[in-house]
C-alpha cells in the first residue's frame, strides 16, 4: 500500500510517501528564511508560504518515490493542532487530491506523529513495542505521554506556558543568535561550561508533570540585562542555558518513568535533535535500564512521513475520515493520566 502523507501545521511544507510502512521519500520545504527576520513564526505568512510550495513538495516527494498519484493508495494528513491557516492549506490540497482521485484520507494528530517518528527507521515488524513512555518536545508542544496501545494515549503533564522550543527560540533572540534558535544553542553550546551560570530549574509541585519555562526565560533576561555578553562569554552562556533547559526534561522524565514503570523511552520533537539532550536521555536510560529511542535528527524536526506512518494503519484497514475532516488547532491529545 502507497501512502501520501502531508503536514503543514506549522512552518515545515512536508510530503513523504511510504509503501507498505516504509519510508521512501520524505520532502521538507522549511520557512527559516521566511520567518527570520521576525525572529519567530509570522502566522500569516507561513499560510502564504506554504500554499506556494505545497504542490511542488508534493511532486518533488513524488518523483523520489519513483511514483504517481495513480500508484498512492490513501492520503494522511495532519488535522491539529497547529496554526489553523497554515492546516487548512494541507488538509485542503489532501482533500482536493482524495476527491478527484477518489481515494480514502485519514486526519493525523499532529503528536501520534512525532510519537510514532521513530519507528521510520525500523522495520514495520519491529516497531517500538507499546507501552512506552513519549516525550514530545518542539516548538509548538512539550509533554509527557504514555502510549498504551496504537490510537490510546495518556497525558502525564504538558507545559503551562512556553513550548521547551519556544524556550529555546526566545532565549536566543535575547542573545542576538537569530532563528531558530535551538539549533544555534546547541552548536555554541558545545565549545562552553555549562557550569558556568547557574540558571533556576523550574519544579511544578502540583501537576507534576507539568512543564514551566516562563520564569527561566526571565531569569535569563535579567542575567543577559545585568550582564551584557561579550562575544567570548556566549558559548558559555548557551551551554549553561542548554543544560538548565535539558535538566528540566530529564528530571520530570525521570520521575514519569518511576511513576508509570515504563520500560520504553521515545523523545521525539524538534528539539530531541539537541545534542546534549540525547546524551543525557541515553545516560538517564542507562541509569533505570530503560530503552531509549530517540529518531534520527531528521525524523525530529517536522515532517510527513511521521504523519504518513501514524495514518496507514487506519488506512491498511480500510478507514476513511471522508471529505468531512476538519482542521482543528486546537485538537487536544491523550486523556488525562490517572495513574
Ligand atoms: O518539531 P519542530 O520542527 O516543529 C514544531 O512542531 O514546533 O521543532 C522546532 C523547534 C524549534 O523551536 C527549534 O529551535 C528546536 O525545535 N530545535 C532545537 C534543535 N533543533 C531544533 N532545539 C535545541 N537544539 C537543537 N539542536
Ligand atoms: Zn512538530
């Protein structure tokens, strides 16, 4: 079975196709030069952007597959959540392609997809046994998910305010280090102390798996305001904002996979592709003896053949969302974890 898979829910214009659940092509037109300049992501123009290069992302996935439209089977694409006018242009183009091509399309959870990522690198019958433990840290989302089965999820906590990336983003803007900014700490960060300044650690007591970046955001906005960086002091700077950012994941993830006695650890989200935070999720598994799976970089960042994936077993079954699925920004994820 051929799938097209599409996203679009945020700045990335992505297709892939898999056959059978295995990758074939995956293609990601990101907006980076796009947004830039704003040193974030301008809602309006990422809608325009990807209504002009969704249906070259299409063909260009296509043509790598070595495929047409009339070998594709079925279409995912992603319904929520994310910006609702940057979802409504793939989930419009998924809909027009099913219709004339009378072919059954499947709505994907933006975060089954990232969940699920890591499995593009294996085989479809060694895909990460469930249950496991899911953290989803990106841009737009962070937090702690228990995969019970295929389709059920449990939400263990989430952040109360900015997404880790954002975190990420919005620190190194105050540092002058562009956009995005995650990637840009993480290659400074390497050549610094990340002993050097000591950053507070947010601990939520209530929700405990909450996640909070509001108050380390500013506490790294007043150091940067008492302390204007010279150029030698941001290497420095990044490893010990990086490493205070990372200690807050590792800790609560930690303490998630004592709570649910998880054998399996998948991190996956743009900002799983840091370094420093595979190094100590690999340290923190080896600690508990705990597998931890995190994908490859590519697989981390957005795209659609995590979308692909998460949507062909519905596919493979026969299902179909039909023309009647909705885009949804804020398409909530899981139920409530109780323990
Ligand atoms: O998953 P993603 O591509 O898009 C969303 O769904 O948001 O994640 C993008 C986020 C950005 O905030 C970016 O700064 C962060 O992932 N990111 C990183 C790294 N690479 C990407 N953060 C820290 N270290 C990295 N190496
Ligand atoms: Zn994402």
């Amino acid at each position: 079975m051929v799938v097209l898979g599409l996203e679009s829910s945020c700045d990335d214009t992505a297709a892939a196709v898999l056959r059978d659940g295995r990758l074939v092509s995956s293609v990601v037109s990101s907006q980076d030069a796009v947004h830039g300049p704003y040193g974030g992501v301008v809602p309006e123009l990422a809608s325009r952007h990807h209504v002009r290069t969704v249906l070259a992302v299409i063909d260009a996935a296509l043509a790598r597959a070595e495929v047409t439209l009339d070998d594709v089977n079925g279409i995912a694409v992603t319904r929520g959540p994310g910006l609702i006018g940057s979802l409504l242009v793939g989930l419009s183009v998924a809909k027009g392609i099913a219709l004339r091509r009378g072919l059954p399309l499947v709505g994907v959870h933006h975060l089954e997809g990232h969940l699920l990522a890591a499995n593009l690198d294996r085989e479809p019958g060694d895909a990460v046994a469930f249950p496991f433990l899911g953290l989803v840290v990106s841009g737009g989302h962070s937090g702690l998910y228990l995969a019970r089965r295929p389709g059920d999820y449990a939400c263990l906590g989430k952040t109360r305010d900015d997404a880790v990336g954002e975190a990420f983003d919005k620190v190194a803007k105050t540092l002058g280090l562009g956009y995005p900014g995650g990637p840009a700490i993480d290659r400074l960060a390497r050549s610094g102390d990340p002993s050097a300044v000591r950053f507070p650690r947010a601990r939520l007591k209530r929700g405990r798996f909450d996640l909070s970046f509001s108050g380390f955001k500013t506490a790294v906005w007043q150091y940067v305001r008492d302390h204007p960086p010279r150029p030698d002091d941001l290497p420095d700077l990044a490893a010990s904002i990086q490493e205070a950012l990372v200690d807050m994941l590792v800790v609560t993830t930690a303490e998630a996979l004592d709570a649910t006695g998880a054998e399996r650890l998948v991190v996956s989200g743009g900002v799983s592709a840091n370094r420093r935070l595979r190094t100590r999720m690999a340290e923190l598994g080896e600690e508990r003896g705990v597998e931890v799976i995190i994908p490859r970089p590519a697989l981390c960042t957005d795209n659609a053949a995590m979308i692909a994936l998460a949507g062909w077993p519905r596919l493979a079954a026969g299902e179909s969302d039909g023309l009647a699925v909705e885009a949804d920004a804020a398409l909530p994820f899981g139920v409530a974890w109780s323990g």
